[in-house]
C-alpha cells in the first residue's frame, strides 16, 4: 500500500485519490491497457450534460484515436472541447469476507485533454488502415479499396496521452486483519474476454476464405 | 432500418440519432442490458470537466444503483447533479468487405438524470445484501455482518430509468449491394466474457468450503 508506484500524476484532476496506490501514471502500463481493450468511453459536454458514449479507440505512439460519423453528435461535441476517455477491464469478482471489502480485480486507464481532428485525407486514410489493421492484420488491403467520400464522412480525433492515469488492481481479497479468522470462504472469481469461432456471412462468394490473421485477435 | 422499434424516445438527448434503427426504449431490454452487465461508466462534471468513471451498477425495479467510498470524488460529485450512466456490452467484431462497414455487434444503455442519496441505514443495508447476493446468492448472510461504521462509510447513489435508451447492434455485416460481390470472407467474430475457475484466497480457514451459489454466476 505504499505510494511508491504513483509518484508523478501529470495533472490534479488525473492524480488518483481513491485507492492510491492502484494506482500507475507510467506509460508502459497505460499503453498495454490501451492496447488490450479497444472499447473506450468517451466522456463529453453536450448541452450542459454529461454524456458518456461507448465507441473504439485505437493507440500510435503516445496519443489515443477514435472515430466515427463526421456529423454525429459524439463527433462534433467532443472537437477541440474537454473530454474525459476511459477505458476498463474486468478481471474478476473479489469475494471478501466482509461485504464492505467486496470489490473487483481491474485494469482502467483515464485520459484528459481536448481531442484534435485529424484533417488531412491521407493521414486519414493511414490511420484508418492502420484501425482495421490492429483487428486483423493485413485486412486493409483485401477489403474493397476505401473511397475519398467515405474517408470525408468519416471524423477521426486524436487525443494526447500526456494526461493520462491507470488503476489495476489484481489478487486476493484484502480483508481486516480480524476477519481472517472468519468461516467463510474468499477467493477471486476470474472473469476474461474469449473470442468464438467466426461466423462467415451467409452472403459470401463460394471461393472466399476466413483470413489466417484472424485467428490472431485478442482482447483483454 | 425502420423506425418502428424506436418510436418514443423519453427525452431529447436520450434519443439517438446515429443508426436510429437500434434504438430501444422499452424497459424489457434495457432491464436485460443492465441485469447482463455489472460494470458501468457513469460520466459527470467535475471543476467544469467531464469524468468517466467505471462503477459496478444494479437495477431494483425502475431504478439503477451504485455504491461508493462517502468521500469519494465521483460520489460527492454526481450525488444531485446531472450524470450519464452507460452500460455496454461487446459482443463481436463484424468484418465487412469495406473499411467503412466495418462495425462491432453491441448492447448498450444509457440513462439520464440527476442521482439520488439513499439515506436510510436500514434501506443502504437491504440494498447492499441485494448487491452482494446480486453476484452470489444467499452470499450476504455467510459474510462477517456488516456494521454500522460500513454503512455510514458508503454512500448508495440511485437513478431512476426514466430517461433510458437502448442500442443493440447483431448479426451479419451490411455492405453497400454493390460491395457484395467483392471477394472477400466478410463475418462476424464473436466476442464474450467467460467466468474462470474460482481461486481460493491462501489465507482461506482449513474448513471452508467454495458456496454452491457462485457456480451460478454468469455474466454478459
């Protein structure tokens, strides 16, 4: 429980108060959450109200990107304003011996700043391949070649990762030291992703084959 | 992509514009959504920025709660003021033959409102014994009874689902018609979370058996 691991919040509203000491402002360990979980919650001012959508974010280098309809309300509302990205993984169900210890093994990353829209169509077009790509490698170049409207309906935003934190927290319960001598059993009841078995679409041509790199993907 | 699955939305913003043809307002499915799917995202403002902050959430009738630390920023922060609590579940990547059909298989919901303080000790009691047998039940009465020190020291926030919507996205992907014919494997890759086996905590009294219930957790 020392403070050892989080010395250096880069921001007050990112220093962690809360248990503390899950808490990492290194990057090594806000990229590899980054990286194994590309559903982020994109937190936004929108009229006065918080709004918190859920859409997919993908990492280069030391910023965070996501995309999306150019004239869709998450797009428009979160361009050059404050907001909040956030991104978690369950790990699993940490069954104390005292309810007010129950808690859950996680990994979560938080990141603040004001996203930029990238404008250039062949920047676009890059980091858009490079999206597709991080599911299934090599996937860009088999798929029907992108056109220049779909690049222009399309909005990318990118956010820095200089404001960022990560709390983990994984391992047994910790219950108050009288507790142990209580009758009941504690343990950790693990919780993953999985990914099934791929479901071809019934519409495909007869000669196509499900791509090698698929079986490649994780998540988690 | 008919508008009859989406005719009353309760309010503006809960409304969804962006792919209207997934939106759900009905209370059967977004119970299912919220009773699937513990973890939410509740996203407000704090110092003039949004946050968002992952919590564990569950429903009791027509209404959503969650637990925190009394003093915690994210409880004193949303206790009356506006929040956006999201739910989301992912249950697949679906591969098109272009990049921008590219899509993911999801079940999300998002509520509105302005939380409420449940201050009543015995009523905060009652809701937590239903949030730990939640997971497992009958679990709350094998644990180290809960003091009133427990009590005071957690706050339980709750919302009604007035103001909730759903968005649900499943099977195949949908390409233009003319990108049908373009050999490529189109599908979906399926995607869901999986309970492991559960670790015992080495600290564990020799007599202590794993309860029956836990084997009934499921989750997603």
């Amino acid at each position: 429980m020392s403070d050892a691991a989080s010395p250096n919040a880069p921001s007050n509203r990112s220093r962690i108060n809360r248990y503390r000491w899950l808490a990492h402002y290194d990057k090594e360990t806000i990229y590899a959450i980054l990286d194994a979980m590309p559903v982020a919650h994109i937190g936004y001012i929108h009229d006065g109200n918080p709004i918190v959508t859920p859409t997919l974010q993908w990492r280069e280098g030391n910023r965070v990107y996501w995309h999306g309809a150019a004239h869709g309300r998450m797009m428009t509302a979160t361009d050059g304003a404050e907001v909040c990205l956030t991104v978690s993984i369950l790990d699993g169900l940490v069954l104390a011996r005292a309810a007010f210890n129950f808690n859950i093994n996680h990994r979560s990353v938080m990141v603040f700043g004001r996203p930029e829209a990238v404008t250039d169509p062949q920047e676009k077009t890059r980091l858009l391949k490079r999206f597709v790509d991080g599911y299934v490698p090599g996937q860009w170049d088999r798929l029907r070649p992108v056109t220049s409207q779909e690049i222009n309906a399309t909005t990318i935003l990118s956010l820095p990762l200089s404001e960022a934190s990560a709390k983990l927290r994984a391992g047994p319960p910790e219950d108050n030291d009288d507790d142990y001598a209580f009758p009941v059993w504690a343990g950790v009841l693990p919780i993953r992703l999985s990914v099934g078995v791929p479901q071809p679409d019934p519409r495909n041509l007869a000669e196509v084959t499900v791509p090698e790199t698929l079986s490649a993907f994780s998540i988690g």
